[in-house]
C-alpha cells in the first residue's frame, strides 16, 4: 500500500532523531510518486512523528508494575478511608 511504503520512507528519515524541514519538504514532494497528495502525506509525515515521540516517552509508573501490584493501592486506599470513617463514628457514639 502507498501509505505504508511512504511511511516507512518518512521513518527511515527519522531515524536520525530530528525531521528537518527541508527534509520535510523533500519528504512530501516525493509522496507524489506514491500517489498521495500533499495533505495526505503531511498526516502520514504528522503519524510518524506521533510514534516516534511516544516510542521515546518512558512508560507510566501504573504501566510498568506487574498487575498483582495494581491492585493494591487502590484497595489499600480503600481500607484506609473505610477504617477512618469507623473510627470517626466509633468515637461520636462513644462520647
């Protein structure tokens, strides 16, 4: 597909770390040969560069935990609000 092969060429560009513009340019001029129009191949160019960010963004804490440990703070924090509010009638009955 003409989508593909282009965007395997714009990633290729990519590899070096940065899209210069005049590569941009270069980049979308060619993106004629496949058949698309230059509108397309900026969102082709814009779709590169999302994955390319988010392949360099570190994972999220919650992402990175085994999912036995998810769990646990929410319920942790659960337990906790639970027993604050026990605690609270415990004492205004108790007065």
């Amino acid at each position: 597909m003409a989508v593909d092969r282009f965007s395997s060429e714009v990633s290729r560009h990519f590899a070096a770390g940065v899209l210069r513009y005049s590569q941009r340019v270069a980049l979308i001029d060619s993106a004629a040969r496949y058949g698309l129009s230059r509108f397309h191949a900026n969102l082709v160019v814009a779709m590169v560069q999302n994955r390319a960010a988010q392949a360099d963004r570190p994972l999220p804490r919650a992402a990175r935990l085994p999912n036995r440990f998810r769990i646990v703070w929410p319920v942790l924090t659960v337990v906790v609000i639970q027993s604050a509010i026990l605690y609270a009638g415990w004492r205004i009955l108790h007065i």
